[in-house]
C-alpha cells in the first residue's frame, strides 16, 4: 500500500466524494481526503488519510496535496445561504476553489478532475450554474492537466438529497405537482457510474471536458411518475404554476427547517439543463435501480441544511 499512487478526493465523507473514495480503494490506491466536515463519521476507517481542507491555511493545503497522483474536486455548496458567521455562497466557494487549484499547481499534481455540471454557463442567471463556468474556465486557464465531469442529476443510495426527498414527497404529499407540464427531459446518472468515469478520466492525460449521463431520458412527469410507480403508490401529478410549487416548498420548508426547493432550481428543471442528448457514459439505468432500492427510498427527509452546518 505504500506504493500505491495517492488520490486526493475532497469532500470523501459527503456523497460524490464518498464514491469516489470508494472506487479508489476498491482498485488499490491510496486515498487522501481534505475535509471540512471533521466530526462526521468516516466510514473508511484506517483506509483513508483525513486531513483538514483550511483554505485560510494555504501552504497546509499544499503539503496536503504534494505528490499526488490526482486530485478529485467535488467541493461546492447547493445554494446562497447565510447563517451567523456561516457562509454557503457560490462567490465563497469559486473563491476557495481557486485556491484549492492554485495549491494543486504549487504541490506539482498531476491531474485534476473537477466535477462541475451539465450545461454550466457563465450568462446563467442562476449563480450555481455561472459559478461551476467559472471554474471550468479557471481551469483552462490554469496549465493544470485536468478532466472537467459534468453530471446531470445525480441518483444513488438515499444520501442523494433531491432524488429522496422527491420520493420522500410522494410518500407524504397526497398530490404531487409538477412545473409547468413537466415536459423537459434529464438523463439522471447513477453515483457509482460517476464515481467511475472521475477515476478513469484520472489516468488519462489530455484535458476534457466530459458529459456524465446514465443510458435513461425521462421527462420530469415520467421520472416521478416512475417513482411512484416503484414504490407501489398512486399520486395525482399535475401541473402546477412555479409560484405555487414556491409557496408549498416555502411552508414546508418553515415545518422541516430546510430549503425545499428554489426558484432557480425549478427553472434549471424547466429549462432542461439536466439534459445533454450526448452519448451516456453510464450503464445502471435508473427504473432498474428503483426497483431495487423503492423500499428504503424517501423513508426519512434528509435535511441539506442541517449535513452542511
């Protein structure tokens, strides 16, 4: 094992990271995670090397990134948020994910693989989207060899936060609406076929930039009515006006004391940005993962705000 070459996987306790780890360690390579979540369990144990990710400590940075092999970037936040001296805002993440390169550049790694999104744009109105295209381009600029993955909606075990909660809706709500028609399409991409296509884009050594999407399309409507499908119940889906699906999301929100849903999330679905038509690099298909996993599925919420405090 002390040979074996080092991957840097941030984040490795959350949910993409996680996989990634995973992968890494199932194929016998020594993995390294930088972490701002230090009280979280590790569900590795001695498998893995846990260091501190302290943007504010940069030349700590460095030496936890030198001699890697690859870095596997999955740092971000889900949305603008403040609490207290708490800070989950797009401008603070692109921010730290410069430094996060820069201290990449300076430990001399060999390979960076950042997971950004499908359809990233810098005139996107939406700063999740703007910010992810920033980065893209950071790195473009940066001389760093690099594989930018751009995943669509990403499904797994029940840490995936919006394929569960939608789940967990239709098990609670007795109507489910969808936006607008629910006519536009996604691919959505299975954890364990991203977690995957990161690690083979590490050993490669041209830059890209690589569409991640599973062998599936299904409009918003046939997704949920998929689901519901699965986990045996019949839910009304209907139609419903953005302002409503706000207005629901707001007061459930207040009762589970989360962010339900935004206005530039609903948009993103309506606008088909979790859809590429590009050739899938996945092979689980998401009706057969229902399938197995319908009975644990949406059981509990998972609450975003309360994982990233």
């Amino acid at each position: 094992m002390t040979d074996a070459l080092l991957h840097v996987v941030t984040g490795a306790f959350g949910y993409t990271g996680r996989y990634i780890a995973r992968e890494l360690i199932a194929g016998g390579g020594r993995v390294r995670t930088l972490t701002n979540s230090l009280d979280r369990g590790n569900p590795f144990g001695v498998d893995i090397e846990v260091h501190p990710i302290d943007f504010d400590d940069p030349p700590a940075l460095v030496e936890s990134l030198r001699g890697a092999y690859a870095l596997y970037n999955t740092y971000w936040v889900r949305y603008d948020h403040q609490e207290g001296s708490t800070d989950f805002g797009y401008a603070q993440a692109v921010e730290n994910s410069k430094i996060l390169f820069d201290c990449a550049r300076t430990a001399g790694v060999r390979r960076v693989v950042h997971v950004s999104v499908a359809n990233a744009r810098e005139d996107s109105d939406w700063g999740y989207f703007r910010g992810k295209a920033l980065l893209e381009q950071e790195l473009l600029a940066s001389g760093l060899s690099h594989a930018i993955v751009r995943p669509t909606v990403i499904y797994g075990r029940p840490e995936n936060v919006l394929i569960n909660n939608i789940a967990w809706l239709l098990r609670h709500l007795p109507v489910f609406g969808v936006f607008g028609r629910g006519e536009a399409r996604l691919t959505p991409i299975h954890v364990e076929d991203l977690a995957r296509i990161c690690v083979e884009a590490a050993d490669r050594d041209s830059d890209q930039t690589i569409d991640a999407v599973g062998p599936e399309t299904f409009t918003y409507r046939e997704m949920v009515e998929e689901m519901a499908r699965a986990m045996g119940l019949r839910r009304p889906i209907l139609p419903i006006p953005d302002f409503v699906a706000l207005t629901v999301g707001k007061v459930l929100g207040l009762f589970l004391g989360d962010i339900v849903i935004t206005r530039h999330e609903i948009s993103s679905l309506r606008d088909e940005s979790m859809y590429t038509g590009t050739e899938p690099l996945g092979t689980t298909k998401f009706s057969d993962w229902l399938k197995s996993d319908s009975d644990t599925l949406g059981r509990r919420y998972l609450n975003d705000l309360d994982r990233r405090r």
